[in-house]
C-alpha cells in the first residue's frame, strides 16, 4: 500500500515538473522573439542610414559582455550613435542662454599699477595686446551683460605719442573693468587757438551717431589712472575721476577741480546743456562745467583718493593752447550763460571719420575764437 502511494506522489511530481518546463519554454520562445524583432528594427534603422550612393556609413560595435546592461540600454547608445536627422527649414534654433549682468567690481581687477612713460610703444604693439578690442576701437564683455554702454571722447591735436601711451593702458584697464565701449579721438583741424570743451561736444554728438551710448567719458590724452579700480563708467551724480594728480602732489588741487577726466550720463549731460563752447585756449571751461552741475542740483560724485592716482605725460604747453585771459570773467557768469552756450548752440563741421584698430578718429573744423576786445 505504501509502495502504491509512493508511486503515485511521484508521478504527480514528475508531471508538475513537465508543466514548469512547458511554461518555462513558452516564456523562452516569447522573449527571443520579442528581442529578435528590437534588433532586426535596429539594423534596418541602419540599413536607412545608408547615403545616397548606397554605402554604408561607419560600422559600429556594441559589447554585449557588458555587466549590468539591458538590451534598451544599448538601443538607447545606437539611437544615439544612429546619424542624427537634418532639421526641418523651419525649425527654432535653442534659444541661447542669457548672459549675467557684469559684476560692480569684477574679478580680475589688479589694483595699484606700475605707469612709467620710458619705453617705447607702437600701435602694432598695443594691437597684438588687445585682439579682443574691434575696429574703432570697440569692446563689450563676452561673458556678461554690461549696464552701461560707454563712450570715451578725448580732445585732441598733435598727441600721437601720447595716444599711444593712452592707448597702452586703457585697453587692459577697460577690458578688467568690463566696460562695453569705444574710443573717440575728436581732432581739431588748423592751427587755430585750441577749444577743450567744444570739442567734447562735437564728441556727444559724433559718438551718438554711431551707436547708442549712454555714458560719455571725457577724458586729457596725456593722463594715465594707476588703479584699475578707478572704474570708467556713469553714478548717480556726474563723476571726477582725476582727483589726485601727480603734478598737484596726488591731491585735489581745490574743491571745485573737474578737470582732467570725467563722466555724465547722457540725461545728466543734457541737464547742463553740455559743456561752454566760448573757451578758447587753456583753462575755465572744467571750473565752468562744474558751476554747471551745481547750479541744476547736482552734486559731483568722486573715488577714494588712495583710487583715484593719475600720472600724467610731462609735455610743454601746446602751441596755439595759451591761458584764456577772459576765463575768470566767463566762470563767473556761468548761470546767465549756460542756457545760451552749450549743445544747443554748437557749430562745426566734420571733414572725416576713421575707424582703426584702436580707436575711431573724427576730424573736425570748429572755427575761430571771436576777436579779444582791444584795451582801453
């Protein structure tokens, strides 16, 4: 009876085991044909790769001895391998990412400098220095985005020297600073009596022609910041930024000084009505542009001094650049004459604009001083 009953529990085990095996053979024959069909999808995926003369395009490899890999492991690498389709002709480009503002005070700035005016410079030099620096002397920050878009007009006549000095140093300060700008040369034509301040206005009014600035720095060929923290844009109140010259013992020679370098926004420029176009000769016109800013509530807006360091070229009077005898009269009648001369009154003629590599220069006739009332 127990040999009976030993029979009959082992057949049963042996036709459950069958079962399993059928199942298991079922699920088999599923699977490899569920995976044969994925890769025969993969290789006609490769066969429409093919280019127009029929070749095939380069062979690759898969290893399917990896560990821990999946079968869509590897469709997912020769999807990806796979040639990429071309775009459609009206497809978006990806939108590129923004770009973050430019920093207050950037990184990369030095400091107190080392200025010295002995060694010899070329423009073919301060060219190879600066090949970031575009026609006409332009700049913007590849890696940021500048508030402020700067002009920089020099008043100029017979520097060359100076200029490529000026030149020499500000590029690198500018650049550090991320400074979107350009450099004007506004050059007086003729041998008649030079005319500082007409000539930064000719400058706002070339410069907004070119492009749409909004920060004018006006600034002496022959002077050279030695603090690259000295940053060379617009503040809430018109800037000065040479406050400690050299030649005045690096300090502010008196409390009304503007002279030098300086800046104003374009809506703190027209504020004053620019600069006196009436000073002919050397001086006044700084003294007259900063009874200006006081007298429309405007205060000037200066650096530490320790920041504020220039040197200045050594040079000897310019020819037909001789003190204005009638300046202390002029300064002293700034209120009455500040509406009437100004950018609302100027006249001139321009007789050429080039672009160089460093800097973009605009020739100007601005005429004659008026005749110098005789003596009684």
């Amino acid at each position: 009876m127990s040999r009976l009953m030993l029979g009959r529990t082992l057949e049963r085990i042996c036709k459950a085991v069958l079962l399993l095996c059928l199942v298991h053979f079922l699920i088999m024959m599923i699977l490899y044909f569920d995976v044969y069909s994925q890769r025969f999808d993969i290789f006609s995926r490769f066969n429409n790769g093919r280019g127009a003369n029929g070749s095939r395009g380069p062979h690759h490899y898969y290893n399917f001895s990896r560990p821990n890999t999946t079968f869509a492991s590897y469709v997912a690498t020769a999807d990806h391998l796979l040639p990429s389709a071309k775009p459609e002709a009206n497809q978006t480009p990806p939108t590129p990412k923004p770009l973050p503002p430019c920093p207050e005070i950037p990184l990369g700035l030095v400091g107190r400098l080392l200025i010295e005016f002995s060694s010899q410079i070329t423009l073919e030099r301060v060219q190879r220095e600066n090949p970031n620096v575009t026609e006409g002397g332009k700049y913007t920050p590849p890696d940021c985005r500048p508030k402020q878009k700067v002009a920089i007009i020099i008043p100029f006549r017979n520097r060359d020297n100076h200029l490529k000095y000026w030149l020499h140093y500000l590029h690198p300060i500018l650049r550090r600073q991320k400074i979107d700008y350009g450099i004007f040369i506004i050059n007086q034509l003729g041998e008649d009596t030079f005319n500082r301040a007409k000539l930064l206005n000719v400058g706002y009014t070339e410069v907004l022609k070119d492009a749409e600035y909004n920060c004018f720095i006006f600034s002496d060929v022959d002077l050279i910041p030695m603090d690259d923290r000295n940053i060379y844009h617009c503040y809430d109140q018109p800037r000065h930024f040479a406050i400690a010259m050299d030649k005045f013992g690096f300090r502010l020679p008196y409390a009304g000084y503007f002279g030098g370098v300086s800046g104003l926004s374009k809506k703190q420029f027209l504020k004053i009505n620019g600069f006196p176009n009436e000073y002919w000769g050397w001086g006044g016109e700084d003294d007259d542009i900063y009874n200006r800013i006081t007298l429309n509530g405007m205060k000037v807006s200066r650096p530490d001094v320790r920041i504020g360091r220039y040197r200045m070229i050594k040079h000897e009077r310019d020819k037909h650049n001789e003190p204005n005898p009638q300046r202390f009269n002029k300064i002293q009648n700034t209120k009455t004459t500040m509406r009437k001369d100004g950018i609302s009154s100027l006249l001139y003629r321009v007789v050429s604009v080039k672009k160089h590599p460093l800097y973009t220069n605009i020739s100007v006739e601005i005429g004659k001083p008026p005749p110098r009332p005789v003596k009684g």
